[in-house]
C-alpha cells in the first residue's frame, strides 16, 4: 500500500501541487491584477502538470529519444509520447499567444485566439500520430482540437471547474481502458485544475481590482489542446469496450455550460454564474462518464477482432 499512495504522490500529488505553485503565483498574488499575468500563468501551469507527471513516470529521456540519441538508451519511441512533446510546446504557445494579444488593439484579441487554436490545430494533426495514422485520423485529430476550442470557450469564469471535470473524466476512461499512465498524467492536471480553481477564487475576492479568469486567450488554448489529444491518444490506445464517440465527447463536455446559461446571466454573483455553468457541463459529463461504465460492464461492442490495433504503437 505505501508503494501505492508513493506511486500516487510522485505522479499525480506532487505534479498537481508544482502547477498549483507555478499558476498561483498569477491567481493570487498582485499579479492577478495584469490580464497578461493570468493567461500565461495558467498557460504554463496546466500543460506542466501532465509533463512534470509524464517526466515523473517515464523520464524525460521518453521525450528526448525523438530528437536526439541518448546515450544508453536503447528503447524505442512510442507514438503516444507525442502527448508529452506537444504539452511542452502548448506553453510555449501559450506565452506568444499572451503576447500577442498584448500587441493588437483592442477587438482584435479574438484573432489571436482563432489564429493561435488554428496552429495547435494544424501542428497536432501534423506532428501528434498514434498507432495506425492515416489522413483521416490526422484530420480528426485538428477537428477535435478545433471543436473543443468552440467549447471550452463557452465555459467562461467556470474554466478552471469544469476543466477538473472534463480532464477527470478522461482520467477514468483512461484507467477503464486500461491506460494506467495516461491515467495518472490526466488525473494530474485534473487536480491541479481543481487547486488553480480555488486559488483563483481565494485572489478573485482578496485581490482589489483581481482580472478574472476567462476561457479565452492562452488558457482556451491550452485547456482545448490538451483535452482534445488527452481524448484521441487515450481513445487509440483504450482496450474497454467504450466507443469512441464517448472519447470525442468528452472535450465537448465545457460547451455545455450553455445549459443553464439564462441562469447564469441572471445569476447575483460571479460565484453563482460560475456555479451555473459548472453545473450544466457537470451533468453532461457525468452522464458520458456513466455511459462508458455502462456500455463497458455490459459487454457490448466489437469482439474477437483479429487486427491487432496495438501493433504499430511505437516509431516516430
């Protein structure tokens, strides 16, 4: 057991709680009081808690064996370490995204928005390759990434929240499918989410003239990259019976913020919007993620399949 809870702390507690420090620097400190301070901050935290859980379980070698020899290192490269490599470049991404919205006028952030989830978009569907790649999957791949940019922008103040939830989600359906790292690495940022969320609250009210955080700029980014391939690498490895509509979905679970939206416009409080939001995209993830226990434990699906899908996971 002490193995475990060891395990537990090194790959998921400690890499939650090193994002929760780095983010929190921006949520609730006086540089909660910069727009820019907010985005990168949540654009570095996010994407360091999957790689510093990723280093954590596989070492960083697992990344650098796709650009450079290592000396000793004999282990091939697996496609899905592709997920490591590109959560790396997602803060990098994130910090110009930052900056270019401080350069344009004001109106224009939204360009920068568009153009910056169109580059993740572009650059996954070209670099990110699972097991048995084609056209297709590749294209699939920078459309999820852009329809879950269409909805993690409608989560709003309720960013940090329902990203806990969704990246929780895919966490589960890892560990359902029988994906123990991605799991772990999921379930990292999935925590990290949740302490960034109370952080921002504690600044928001303790901070005078606090800027909110917004699902938009640097974050939307982020938060939609990752849930997207988090969803396609976790659905190309999955050996459960869940289908893989309920993968794809589950980067679509902030969109549904919109159902109690009339509420939360209404609401008398930031606290109450957010609370609205949370909980309409709380109920459409529950759902999903009682869906795929369901349809799992009933044995439905495709069995006795002779392809073996797991035959071309590693190479570059």
């Amino acid at each position: 057991m002490d193995g475990v809870i060891g395990y537990i702390v090194s790959v998921v507690v400690i890499p939650a709680v090193l994002a929760a420090v780095v983010g929190g620097l921006a949520l609730a400190t006086p540089l909660r009081r910069r727009e820019w301070a907010v985005g990168a901050g949540l654009a570095i935290a996010l994407p360091l808690a999957f790689v510093a859980s990723f280093v954590s379980e596989l070492g960083s070698v697992a990344m650098l064996r796709k650009f450079m020899v290592v000396e000793g290192d004999d282990a091939p490269f697996e496609r899905w370490h592709w997920l490591g490599i590109a959560c790396a470049a997602l803060i990098a991404l994130g910090f110009a995204t930052t900056f270019a919205r401080s350069q344009v006028a004001r109106g224009g952030e939204r360009f920068v928005d568009l153009a910056s989830l169109l580059v993740a978009a572009v650059a996954a569907g070209i670099f990110v390759q699972f097991p048995q790649p084609s056209i297709a999957s590749q294209i699939g791949i920078a459309g999820l990434v852009l329809a879950a940019g269409s909805a993690v922008a409608l989560a709003g103040g309720a960013l940090l929240w329902i990203s806990w939830g969704a990246f929780g989600i895919l966490a589960a359906l890892a560990g359902i499918g029988g994906f123990a790292s991605l799991a772990v690495m999921a379930g990292a940022v999935s925590m990290a989410s949740f302490l960034l969320a109370i952080l921002a609250a504690i600044g928001g009210k303790s901070i005078r003239d606090a800027k909110p955080v917004e699902s938009a700029g640097a974050p939307l980014v982020v938060v939609a990259s990752m849930l997207a391939l988090i969803a396609r690498g976790g659905d190309a490895y999955d050996q459960s019976r869940t289908p893989d509509w309920i993968w794809w979905l589950v980067p679509l679970v902030p969109g549904f913020a919109l159902l109690f939206m009339r509420q939360s416009l209404r609401a008398p409080s930031i606290a109450a919007a957010t609370f609205w939001r949370t909980f309409g995209a709380a109920l459409v993830g529950v759902a999903v993620l009682g869906a795929a226990i369901a349809m799992d434990a009933s044995g439905g699906g495709a069995e006795g399949d002779d392809a073996d899908p797991y035959a071309d996971m590693y190479g570059g």
